[in-house]
C-alpha cells in the first residue's frame, strides 16, 4: 500500500508545463511576495523559475512533488536576488548600515525605557494567529518597515531557516553585520506588532 | 568610523546586565551558542526583569510563526493581491512558449 501511494503521490513524470503557471503560479507567486515584498520582482522570479524548470526538466527525480521542486528553485533564485542586491553596494555602505542600526537598536532600547512603551505580555495564540489573514497583512506591513538589506537577511535566517555563516557567506557578509541586522529587525519587528497587532486585540 | 558596540567583544559580560546587554544575548541565543557566562548573566537578567522576559517570549513567538510561514500558505487561501494577475499570468505563459 506505501508504495503505490507513494507513486501516485510522487509520480516521476512532470506535467505539461503549458498548465504550470495555472497550476503553480498563485502558489510560486505568494512564496516570493513573502521574501521579496515586491510585486515586480516577484512575478519576475515566478517567471525566471518557470524557465529554469523548462531548461531543467531532466533534473527532475521524482523524489519530490513538482511543487516542492520548483519551490525549491525559486528559493535559489530569490536568493540569487539577495545577494546581488548586497554585492552591488559598497563596502562603506554596509558599514554605515551596521551603524545605522545600532543606533536604531538604541532608539528601540530608548523606547523601551518608557513604561508605556515596555514590551507587553502577549503570548499569541499560535494556531489562531497563524491562519488570521489579517495578522498577515499587519506582519507584512511591519516587515515592509525594515530596511530592505534588513529584511533580506532577515528572511533567509526565518523564512528560510539558514544558519548564521551560510548566510553570511551568501552575502558576503560579516557575522556582526548580520547579528545586528538580525537583533534590530526582531526589535522592530515585535514594537510594530505590539502598536498594530496585540494592543488592538 | 565610530566602531559599533562589540559584539564578539573577548571581555565576558559582566553577569548583571543591562536591558540592552540582555536584549542582545536573548537575540544572540538564536545565532550561536552562548558562552556559559553569557547564559548565565542572561537568565540571571531574566530572573529579574519581566520586562526582558516579555521581549525574550515575543520574539521566541515571533520565531515559531516564521518558522510555519508555509503552512500558511498551503493552508489559507490567497487573497487576489497575494495572487499573480491575469495579465502577469499572460505574459509568463508568452514567454514561456518562446523557449
């Protein structure tokens, strides 16, 4: 019984590739909007995946769905997009972003001194908050906040779950460049959230 | 250049910490492996401080929703801008067939 359902599940043929944007495109779609919070660039990495799985039909195994295939080439190349995005600025560029930042952890830190503005206890109801679409568009609101470089790094740590020095060398990046990045989008992340999302619960 | 706060700065936290010290290490737990030094300033922190507790369970949380981003979006439906547009559709379908 667990093979022949794993062969109907997984069948090792793809299909006509004149029904994949019908059939994936919304789904390639939503996943690069997530990462790429643009809708340009989004429907153009959809396209780009398309193609790439045209070209790389034979690469196909059929040890996964189609889906999770072209998924997984459209991870790479959003984050083909990352890093060029990092490559093509220039070094004191990036540490002016370090600088920024810290001063922005500071102006977070700052706000946190006042009593008004202390983090709240908000322990969200997981499974409720996850299938709220409106919690979504609060998140995506906040997350368009970041600075761009911010949110890139910050979607391959989260959304993507790479560790620290992947993403670094991905980015050519320092650790400390990153960890920043990291620690004040989480700051940002869970003011805007608190402003937005719990205190109006 | 101003050099930004150290944050693999050799000199080991001093175990009472500031909010903005313990902040840091509870972000830092997610990266690497704190020192025992570390871990112990910041639980100590943490003991004390509900505000840094607080801070440290929202972006825990924050955290596990990321983590189940696509299970959202296997399991809500898109709204219409979270979908591609007709004419988008349209021209990947165009270009696709000129290749």
């Amino acid at each position: 019984m667990g093979m022949k359902n794993k062969n109907t599940l997984y069948p090792s043929t793809l299909s006509d590739p004149e029904t994949w944007v019908e059939q994936h495109g919304d789904y390639l779609f939503r996943y690069a909007m997530m990462r790429l919070r643009n809708k340009e660039f989004a429907e153009n990495m959809v396209q780009e995946t398309f193609l790439a799985a045209l070209k790389g039909k034979k690469s196909f195994s059929g040890r996964s769905t189609e889906r999770t295939w072209m998924v997984g080439i459209l991870k790479h190349k959003i984050i083909d997009h990352y890093r060029k995005d990092f490559r093509e600025r220039p070094v004191t560029d990036l540490q002016n972003l370090q600088f920024e930042e810290e001063q922005t952890v500071d102006q977070f830190y700052d706000a946190m001194e006042n009593p008004r503005k202390y983090p709240k206890d908000w322990m969200p109801d997981q499974q409720a908050v996850l299938s709220s679409k409106e919690f979504w568009v609060v998140l995506h609101g906040c997350m368009d906040k970041l600075p761009k470089t911010t949110s890139s790094a910050f979607a391959m740590r989260e959304l993507d779950d790479m560790d620290t020095p992947e993403i670094c060398k991905e980015l050519g990046i320092s650790s400390t460049n990153l960890w920043v990045m990291l620690h004040r989008a989480r700051l940002q992340l869970r003011e805007c959230l608190e402003r937005n999302w719990f205190e109006k619960k | 250049m101003k050099t930004p706060d150290n944050w693999e700065d050799p000199t080991p936290v001093p175990i009472v910490t500031s909010c903005k010290q313990a902040a840091r290490l509870v972000s830092m737990s997610f990266e690497r492996r704190l020192t025992v030094r570390e871990t112990l300033s910041m639980r100590i922190h943490l003991m004390m401080c509900k505000t840094c507790t607080f801070y440290g369970r929202q972006i825990t949380a924050l955290r596990t929703i990321f983590s189940r981003h696509e299970e959202v979006l296997s399991n809500t439906p898109a709204s219409d801008d979270e979908k591609l547009s007709d004419q988008a559709k349209q021209r990947i379908k165009c270009f696709l067939s000129k290749h």
